[in-house]
C-alpha cells in the first residue's frame, strides 16, 4: 500500500458532483504533467480547474509533486476530467511541472511508479500505459516524461552499470 496525502489533509474543496466509476472499467493509466511550476500546490491547480475552467472538482485522479508526495484528486473510483473519451476508463496521475525536456525528479518518478503498481493492484489487471498524448491532440505530458512512461513505467528501473574492466576508458550504459 503506498501513502496518500487525502483530501482533507491538502484542504481539497468539495465537488460539486461526482461520478462513480467501478474499479472493473478501469483499463488505462495515463500520466499527464501540469505545465505549472513544481512549486504550483494541489489547491491552486483544485481552484484553476474549478474557478477558471468551471469543472465540479480537480480534473485529476491523483497528483504528484517533486517531492514524491502522491495528493488524492478524485481518487481511485470517481470519474476523472483529464482526458475527453478516457475519463472513465483511465486513471489519471498529474506530475506537477514541466516535463518538455526533463524529466520530474527521482523522488516524482519512484512515486509514479509506485502509483502504477497500486493502480494494477487496485483493479488487479495490467492497465495500459499512456501519456495525454495518446488520448487527443495535445504536447502533454511533454516529450520527456512521455518517453519515460512508455520505456520505464511498470518496468523495474536499470541497476547501476557493471564494473568496468581493468584499462577500460568507458562503457556505455542505456
């Protein structure tokens, strides 16, 4: 079981409607990142998504700040609005930053894939890995953390490269 900052321990507003979907029609994960500051905190993203863009909760099933700290959004069995044609399908997880050409931190990225592993665990199948992307026409979750989550999502990361041999310059190690 991994650790969830709840709703009520970040201050979350309450929806003003949810929908529930049953863990059996969950079938994806899709990992999107803010285009915020890592500093941006769950609440401030809570009052854009509900004061600017008129939606009945933060758009997001969970959250993730650099720190590793994983934030409940609208959890594991409320429809999510982040992706039109996947809010009941996918499970959507928001890295706060922007991830165009780095990736978020170690700490950010154990807790995405600790996140996963709950996620399969919860629904007990193997969910699909996607980015924003792949549900419509849009650069998030920028192309550095969309190359991460379809090579190193739900895989184990590499270990530590081999030694090198006596009188060996470099090694190169993927």
């Amino acid at each position: 079981m991994i650790d969830i900052v709840s709703r009520a321990a970040w201050g979350a507003r309450p929806p003003l409607e949810r929908t529930p979907v049953p863990l059996s029609e969950r079938t994806e994960f899709m990992v999107h990142h803010s285009e915020t500051p890592t500093t941006e905190t769950v609440k401030q993203i809570q009052d854009v998504h509900m004061d600017e863009r008129g939606w009945s909760d933060i758009g997001y099933n969970f959250l993730i700040d650099s720190n590793g700290r994983i934030y409940e959004g609208r959890g594991w069995t409320t429809q999510g609005a982040h992706c039109p044609n996947h809010n009941r399908s996918a499970i959507g997880a928001c890295v706060i930053g922007t991830y165009f050409t780095v990736l978020p931190s170690a700490k950010a990225l154990a807790s995405l894939q600790a996140l996963y592993a709950e996620a399969n665990h919860q629904t007990g199948r193997t969910l699909t890995r996607m980015g924003h992307r792949d549900g419509r026409d849009t650069d998030c979750p920028g192309d550095a953390l969309y190359a991460w989550v379809h090579s190193t999502l739900g895989h184990d990361a590499p270990g530590p490269p081999p030694p090198q041999p006596p009188g060996a310059d470099t090694l190169e190690w993927p």
